[in-house]
C-alpha cells in the first residue's frame, strides 16, 4: 500500500513509503521515475502528490451475472447490438457456464470490492430473457461480479459514462507519470504509451518496445478436448499434471461438483503466487465466479491445503476462511 511521498527541493519525487500488507512491516522505494497505474484509485494518488489534484478519472460499474450452460443451447456467444436505454449486452458460453453482462452505471466513490446494483441485475436479466433457451430469473444466478471502469474524464462535464471515450490518458506531473482511462484489451499498448512518453522526458536510453512480440507465459492455443479445470495452464500442462502425480492426495477433489484439484492449490501457491483463499479460488481457477455458493462451500478444504503449504496456523486457516465466506456473500443474490 502506499502511504506517502518524499519529494526533493524540485518537488520530484526521491521516494514512496509504501507498507506490506502481509507483514505490517513499511519500506521506502526509491526512483527517478513513478508510474501510477492504480486505475479507479489513480486520483486518489495524484492527491498525495498534489493535494490541490483535480478530478481525472470517472468510475463506472459493470457487473456480470453466470448462469448454467443450460440457458444457452449453443456455442455461439449473442451479442445485442443496441438494449433498451442504448447500450450494448452480451451472453457468452463460458466454461460449461453462460456469462451475461455487462452494465455501466456511474459510481462516485471507487472502492475495492464494488456490489450490484438490483437494477443492474433486473436489466440484465430482463434483456436477455428475450434471448435464452428459457426463462431466467434471480434464483437461477449462480455468481454476480462486479468491476469498476477508470475512464478517462474529459474536457466537459459528461451527462452519463457511455458518453465518456474509452481511449486512454497519460499526465505527467515532474517524475510521476498517471495512465487513465484505457482498457483491458489494449494493455500493451497503454504501457508501451507511458515508457515511450517517459523516455521523450527523461534521459534513458531508449532500446524500443517488443512487446508486441512478447508471449505470455503458458502460451500455447486452447486444446478443446480438455476438461474444464485443465484449461489454465497452457505450455505449462505437463509440469502440472507430473506433480499432481507426485502425490495421492493431490488428484483429490475440492467440490464435488467440479473438477478442481487439490493439487491446483498447490501449484497456484508454488508457481503462480497465490497467497490467500481468494487468490486461489477467485483469480486462479474463477470458482467464485462461476458459482460462488461452491466456492464457500470450497473455503475450508483449500484453506486447510494453503495453511499446510505455506506454514500457515489454524488462526490463519480459520481467518481466511471467514474471510472469504464473507466476500462471496457479496457474490449471491439474497
């Protein structure tokens, strides 16, 4: 997290005090240079900086309902061009699972975890109604997610956030640069923006951009035939199943409903970072978004696993698990 700047006699920035948010333990970074890539929170840090910041970036929420496969007799994904207030909306097949979103309704305050709105929910819902194999209704969701756009505000005061461009911003402020507005989509792009414009303002040497070139770890073209819970690892395939080998207990199941492993939690934990039950069950297999009553019902076995793995004690196992049991609420309609 960070907590503070500390700016020399030029008013740039020598170094960041940010803390660890694991240990409590605080550390100052230093640089010549700082981007603020913090999205929805970018002003937030602009103001650090310049308590007299004005305003940048607008938020708007999104949120996606999931929906059994059953609803959606195809392959296909429908896309409806133009909703009833203007918008576009889309039903996409998803692992065994139908997604339909999305909304953009404008938010004042940003925060980590954004909820539903029930009228975003009925809008969606409503819409496509009139475009399933059968009728859907509130019951029937089997996750709500929601996300926060940080679009770039313009030069006029914007009625509402569908008039707001999607296209993205940088600002320079001396040594801190602030990328806005933009989309996931075209990531490299913004960032291959921001060190071209750091490199007009700052005297590095500049060798050019190859990350168009550059693949993704894992890279390699989704193989069809593949169950669902073994469609994350790409190249990295055979690695993962010979250690899942290693170890009875590994092929085990975490739901039974699914077919996730426990030895994907170890390998979420040994190779991709994971750190927390949410690490895993929301950012590394999307069980919480594809149905977040199997994700709680999850918690405790993968917490158990993690606590092992990590050299975690039952305090921390028994705090994830509440934890987590408490953000997947947020998850279900009531």
């Amino acid at each position: 997290k960070v907590v503070s700047f500390e700016k020399n006699v030029d008013d740039q920035i020598e170094f960041v005090n940010v803390i660890d948010r694991e240990t409590n333990r605080g550390y100052k970074v230093s640089g010549k240079v700082f981007v603020n890539a913090t999205g929805i929170f970018t002003d937030r840090i602009e103001k650090m900086y310049h308590p007299g910041h004005k305003k940048t970036v607008v938020p708007s929420q999104g949120i996606h309902l999931m929906l059994d496969r059953s609803f959606l007799k195809s392959d296909k994904a429908i896309l409806i061009p133009k909703t009833s207030d203007g918008r576009v909306l889309f039903i996409i097949p998803w692992y065994n699972k139908v997604i339909a979103g999305t909304t953009d309704t404008p938010i004042k305050k940003p925060k980590i975890e954004p909820s539903p709105l029930s009228q975003e929910v009925e809008f969606i819902i409503n819409t496509i109604n009139q475009y399933l194999t059968k009728t859907a209704t509130k019951k029937d969701v089997l996750s709500v997610f929601s996300g926060l756009r940080p679009l770039a505000k313009g030069s006029k005061d914007e009625t509402s956030t569908k008039e707001v461009s999607r296209s993205h911003k940088i600002y320079t402020d001396n040594n801190l640069f602030s990328i806005v507005g933009g989309k996931w989509t075209i990531y490299r792009k913004m960032a291959e923006d921001v060190v071209d414009k750091i490199l007009k303002n700052f005297p590095f040497e500049n060798v050019g951009s190859a990350t168009n070139h550059l693949s993704i770890h894992g890279n390699k073209e989704q193989d069809p035939t593949l169950p669902d819970h073994l469609q994350f690892y790409g190249s990295d395939l055979p690695d993962f199943l010979r250690m899942e080998a290693s170890d009875p207990s590994h092929g085990e199941k975490i739901h039974p409903n699914y077919g996730f492993t426990k030895g994907q939690i170890v390998w979420a934990i040994r190779y991709e970072m994971a750190r927390t039950v949410e690490d895993f069950l929301s950012r590394r297999i999307r069980l919480l978004l594809l149905d977040a009553k199997a994700a709680e019902e999850s918690a405790s076995t993968v917490a158990k696993v993690m606590a092992s793995e990590l050299g975690k004690d039952t305090v921390w196992e028994d705090n994830q698990v509440t934890e987590f049991i408490a953000l997947c609420k947020k998850y279900q309609l009531h």
